[in-house]
C-alpha cells in the first residue's frame, strides 16, 4: 500500500514538473532583420512623450524608466545608418472626431483632455508644437526621405489608416515595432500587422504605458509582447542585431 502511494506521488511530481517546464520554455522564434524590414513607430507625440502632454502624469513614469524618448530615437538613427525605412502612425482627433455618439473608456478620456486635436484636417493652423505635434528632438529624422508619415489612426490600431498600404508598396515583410503607448496603440499594432501576414517583432523599452492604481499597462504590454511577437528586443540588443545583419550601412 505504502509503495502504491509512494509511486502515485512520484508520478504527480513527474507530470507536475514537465507541465511547468512545457509552460516556462515559451519559445523564441527570433526575428531576422534584412531589406524587407520597416520600423513602424505609433504616436511619438508630444501628449504622450512631452513632459507638457495631457497624458504625463500617468506615462511619465514608465516613459523615464523605459527610457523610452532616447530609445525611439536610436530607432530613428539605426534606420538612418542602415537604409531602414520608418513608418510613422500617428494619432489625430479633428473637429468631427468630437461628435462621434459614442466612445470606449478611454476613448472618452482622450477626447475629455483634448488629447491629439488638430483642429481641421485640410489646415495644420495651431498643429506646430501642440500635444499632436511629433517631439520636438524628432523632427530632423521625420523631415527625411526614408521616413513615411501615414494616415492617422483613430482608436488603437491601424485598421482605418493606410499603414498596411504603405508597407505593402514597400514590400515590407517584417516590421520592428516601438511607440506609444504599449498596452493600447502598439500591441493593437502588433495583433493586426501579425493578422495581415508580416513577422513582428516588438522593442520593449522603445515604448511606455499608463501606471495607474492597480493598473500597470506597460506590465500588461510587456507580458503580452512577449506572448504574441516573435522577438522581444532592448534597444540594445536591436542595435547589435543591427550590427549582426550586415547590411550595408550609409
């Protein structure tokens, strides 16, 4: 009675402990950076990434520890030295934005703060160093050929904008992912583009999110960057896998 027991108990341990470890090996397939490859980088805005930005008080925190504006901006410049192209998907809210009927929480939030506001879509009046306009530091890379500004987004994902376009006439099969903020605009951004064919990876400390009370988002887009793309960079590591690639630098 005693050795059934004590084989029962060992057989649980043994099942236990291969489950676990089937469980922690999540895979990595990696990512291989080459000329089909794109930066896409949401929302480098001032509402998110300025110090002055509606949103500060509640990114600013995972921002500065993520180091977030010096990374994307290694971003900007690794692009530059080894003929990357950059696809910028921002986030405009115009006039007739303001009377949709009807909006998710945060949704309402960013409409509530008046996060994003252009004022008209055919006019850039008022555009130049508001909470819509990119960070200042980033506008000689944006200003350049290599970089491409699409068609704003309007909730989270790129859906009704025109960045799958513009990868596509690119052709584009692999996009390296960074911006703001990541549990809302870049893991939406991630789940579509991996939806319509391209292989993502993502780098986790070139983007930031809201740390509210109970709430982490950039915990939760971490978490689930590393569930759903095929790599997860620092910016660091991106730079040596750069170096890795040998493409031919500019």
């Amino acid at each position: 009675m005693k050795k059934q027991i004590l084989l029962t108990v060992l057989f649980i341990i043994t099942v236990l402990t291969i489950s676990n470890k089937s469980f922690a090996q999540l895979p990595d397939p990696g990512f291989v950076i080459d000329k089909t490859t794109a930066i896409v980088i949401t929302d480098p805005q001032n509402d998110f990434l300025s110090p002055n930005g509606v949103t500060w008080g509640v990114v600013g925190k995972s921002v500065t520890e993520n180091n977030t504006v010096e990374n994307i901006e290694t971003l900007f410049k690794l692009a530059e030295k080894y003929g990357i192209k950059v696809f910028i998907s921002p986030h405009y809210y115009y006039k007739h934005d303001h009377t949709w009927k009807f909006e998710g929480a945060l949704e309402m939030l960013m409409h509530n703060i008046k996060m994003f506001d252009r004022g008209d879509q055919l006019s850039v009046e008022g555009f130049e160093g508001s909470g819509a306009d990119f960070l200042e530091r980033y506008k000689k890379y944006i200003k350049k050929d290599y970089v491409t500004v699409v068609g704003p987004h309007k909730v989270y994902g790129p859906e009704q904008n025109d960045l799958n376009l513009q990868l596509r006439k690119q052709k584009i099969d692999k996009v390296i992912l960074a911006g703001m903020s990541g549990n809302l605009c870049v893991e939406s951004h991630l789940r579509e583009l991996l939806e319509n064919g391209y292989e993502v990876a993502v780098v986790g400390d070139a983007t930031a999110s809201a740390i509210l009370p109970g709430l982490d988002g950039n915990l939760a887009a971490q978490t689930n960057f590393r569930f759903v793309s095929s790599h997860l960079y620092t910016t660091d590591e991106l730079v040596k896998a750069f170096e890795d690639a040998q493409l031919s630098s500019k």
